[in-house]
C-alpha cells in the first residue's frame, strides 16, 4: 500500500504545469503517542531472591513476604492481588514483589524450589495458581507414617522437600502445568538454592522481623497488622498511590 500511494502522489506531482508548480514542503512527521508499558509482564528477579513486577521506578516499592502454603497468603492472592495488580501496577504506580518466606517450615520447601525453577514470565502465574489450588494440596487428607517420618529425620533437607513435594502434591501439579519432569527433579535437589532460602529467610528475619506471612513492606516500612487488600489499600494510597 506504501508503494501504491508513493506512485500515485508523484504521478499527480507531475501533472501540474511547471508554472504552478511549488516546491514541496516536508510534512511534519506525525507525531505518536509513546508506547504504553506493559508493566504487568515487566517481571525480574531481585538481589534479595524475589521477583518483581512492574515499574522499577514506581513511586511506591510494594513487597509482600509470602507462603504458598499460608491460608490468609491465598485468601490476599485470590481476593486481593488482582485488584493490586489492575488497578495499581498495570499503571505504573506500584511495583509488586513476592518474597517467598517458609512460615512451615519443610513443607514449604518444595513449593519454592519448584516455584522458583520457572522462567521469570511464568513466576506469578504459577504462584497464583498454586495459590488458588492450595486447599487442595496442603489440605489434602492422610498424614506422613511415622516410620517414614523418622526416616525423613536422617535424610538431607533436599531429599526431605523433594519427598514432601511429592506427598502434597506439589511435583505433579507443576508437571501437569508443563515443567518436565527432569527439570522439576533437578530443581528440588539443588542444594545450593535450597541453602539460599535459608540465608534469605534469615535476612528477612534480620532486615524486618517476620512474624508471620503474609508480611507487607511499603517503601522499606512494615505495614503493621496488616494481612489483606482491605487493609493493604489505605498504605499504598497513603504512601502515594492513586
């Protein structure tokens, strides 16, 4: 179509007389409106061992210390951060980082080696549907027997959280979600990401007291006694959100 209009205004061009014709003036070139952010999809890791979405130039830091196995951790994923998310980080206003923090202890472990062993894309997508899927998971009926609880007292932390993730459920979730098999195996033994939510859980214990998850932090303040979107909105409007 370019090619087609190009010919077309030189085959007028040439149709004046030479007398009236002028000499053309460069029209000025259109100006577009710049492209709007995707900040939603803007997803990276942190030095702290998070991951954060949005704008890192947001006028309001949001960072949520979080369990996948935690109910009111759920209760903010499926109530509260979709409208976090719509109304405050697809504008630019607010960036959002999820700090996985191992509030159970073991049983945490496997959801966040497996959590954590997904491209950056895939990160909150899959901890939503972990989220969502929760109940069904940790809640699920039986309990460990006890001989092979007191075998689990002599295994190495990796063997422990790839035995648990598969008890509860977590291994086959993602693999049915499309992480292969192999991958998810290998992330659960990775000893050296499993030492480092052992240093970072004690860096946040450190840096701001976990009591417990969830744990909001605005702009490096803990938000206190606060554990779900009705209580979450205020600080971040208060800090300058709109």
């Amino acid at each position: 179509m370019k090619r087609l209009v190009t010919a077309v205004l030189a085959a007028a061009i040439l149709a004046v007389p030479a007398a009236e014709a002028a000499p053309l003036k460069k029209a000025a070139p259109a100006k577009r409106a710049p492209a709007k952010t995707d900040w939603v999809h803007t997803v990276v890791a942190t030095p702290e061992g998070g991951m954060r979405m949005g704008n890192p130039a947001a006028k309001v830091k949001l960072i949520e210390y979080g369990a996948r196995t935690c109910p009111t951790c759920a209760a903010f994923a499926i109530n509260g951060a979709p409208l976090l998310v719509k109304t405050y980080v697809a504008t630019g206003q607010v960036s959002f980082e999820f700090r996985d923090y191992p509030v159970h202890g073991a049983i945490d472990l496997a959801p966040i080696l497996l959590g954590h062993c997904v491209p950056s894309r895939a990160f909150f997508p899959l901890l939503d549907a972990m989220m969502a899927n929760q109940r069904a998971l940790i809640g699920r009926p039986g309990e460990i027997p006890q001989a092979k609880q007191d075998e689990l007292q002599k295994q190495p932390p990796n063997a422990v959280a790839a035995y648990l993730g598969k008890f509860y459920g977590y291994t086959d979730f993602v693999v049915k979600a499309g992480l292969p098999q192999a991958r998810a195996n290998a992330c659960l033994a990775d000893r050296k990401a499993l030492d480092a939510i052992v240093a970072r859980t004690a860096a946040a214990n450190k840096t701001y007291t976990i009591a417990g998850t969830p744990t909001f932090i605005v702009n490096g303040v803990v938000a206190d006694k606060v554990l779900d979107w009705a209580g979450l909105e205020p600080v971040l409007r208060a800090a300058g959100a709109k």
